[in-house]
C-alpha cells in the first residue's frame, strides 16, 4: 500500500488533481500520472465497474504513486468491503441521509477500534503477508491503524433529509468530509432537472460551511473526467475544425 496520495498534498497545503473515471483504462491513468495527477477517482455508482477492474485500477494506480478512491455502488459493508480489499483508499457513500448511516460508512470503512471494518486478504490489506505486515507496520494492528490514517471516508448529501440531519452527520468521528449530490438535491428540494437552482446552491453552500467548522472537508481535491474533457475541449475542437477545407487531390 501507498501513502494516501490525497492526504499527501494536503498536508502541503494544496488540493489534491484527481482524474476521475467511470470505465476502467489503465491507459488513461498511465496518462494521467505522466500529465501531473495526483490521484485516481472512480464512479462504480454509475459506472462499469467489477471487483476484477477495481483491482487493475488501483494495482496501475498505485505503482504511479497514485491513489485510488471513488463512490460505491451501495453502502452496504459487504459491497465497501470488496472494494477496499481491493486497495482503495477513499470512500464516498451515495445517499447518506442520516447519522446513523454516516456512523456505519465509518464503521465499514475504518479497522477496529476506529471502526468495524472487516479483514480481507487483498491489496487493501498487503495480501494479508504477516512478514510484510510486520517489517513496514509493526503488525497487523500498525497496518490497521496507517490503513485507518491513510483513509478518506465521505457521505454525499444529496437530499434535503440529509441536509436537514446534517448536524447528526457531522457529529460522526470517523467521518471525514462530505461531497455534493446536485441534480438529486435538487430534485429532492422539488426542481427536477435543475441542479443550479438558487435554493440547491445555496443550502450545499451551508452545508460546507458547516462541515467546515465542524471540523470536515469539503473538497480535498480538484477533478477532471474524460466525459467533460470529450464533450467541453475535444468537441469544442470538433466544431472549430469541422468546415476546413481540403484542398488535396
């Protein structure tokens, strides 16, 4: 395992350029180390990941000194677990409504006695190599408590009971940050398809705020995804060179 590449920039003071993916192409994270990111970020809520995929993002990742983090598919234990046995060292629960849901996001992602999450025998815990685990980490409960440093664990507000039970989110110690969830927020507030709606801005603006003095973050990092780079720069291409003329034979 690799420091988290995320919390290191941090602590320099800095946002952390994270390129974010919802299709697994090693080729693109080897692009990505080369051009400056600092992490890999992926989306398996909406996006085509497995297990098996997972395990080659952060296996390319990790030996470009990059870490991987990203949104699971549900916040179930079970299905977190998979992905940090894979080597993934930050979590972003979808849908967290409430401090008891935050509480088991942290649960599943922290090691005892910070939480409960449960031991595998992958990536994520050095392939269980108990000569490993006690040269670098002085055992297995070392190992867990740099597991537990180098974790980034985040609930997505996107909903207005969420919003309302933020204070009982905040409130969760192992919980790290929070992320936006725009165009449900929104929705959840009664302006479908209108994830800039004043009221959504404004409510996501207080509820940084608050994480903030509550201790949380609100955006460690600054993202980049392949779609907004297709559909922003690449198309903007498209359209300027799209009538050249060509005057060969």
């Amino acid at each position: 395992m690799i420091e988290n590449s995320i919390l290191k920039k941090n602590k320099q003071g800095l946002k952390a350029l994270v390129f974010a993916m919802t299709f697994t192409s090693p080729t693109l994270i080897e692009m990505a180390a080369h051009v400056g990111f600092d992490a890999i970020s992926i989306d398996a809520e909406h996006g085509a990941f497995n297990p098996d995929s997972v395990d080659l993002i952060c296996r390319v990742a990790n030996g470009y000194g990059m870490s991987v983090v990203g949104r699971v598919p549900s916040k179930e234990p079970s299905t977190i677990n998979l992905f940090l046995d894979r080597g993934m060292q930050g979590v972003v629960g979808p849908h967290v409504e409430t401090g008891e849901e935050a509480q088991a996001l942290a649960d599943a992602c922290l090691f005892p006695p910070d939480g409960q999450r449960s031991w595998g025998g992958g990536r994520g815990t050095e392939f269980n190599d108990q000569r490993v685990l006690d040269e670098k980490y002085g055992g297995k409960l070392g190992f867990a408590r740099w597991s537990n440093e180098n974790m980034i664990v985040s609930a997505q507000i996107e909903s207005k009971k969420a919003y309302d039970n933020l204070d009982d989110i905040l409130a969760v110690k192992g919980l790290g940050g929070i992320v936006g969830g725009p165009h449900d927020f929104a929705a959840s507030l009664g302006f479908p398809g209108e994830p800039d709606h004043p009221e959504r801005q404004k409510l996501t603006e207080d509820a940084e705020a608050r994480a903030i003095a509550a201790g949380k973050t609100a955006g460690r990092s600054i993202t980049v995804d392949i779609q907004g780079l297709m559909l922003g720069h690449v198309r903007n291409f498209v359209e300027e060179h799209s009538e050249i003329p060509y005057e060969g034979r």
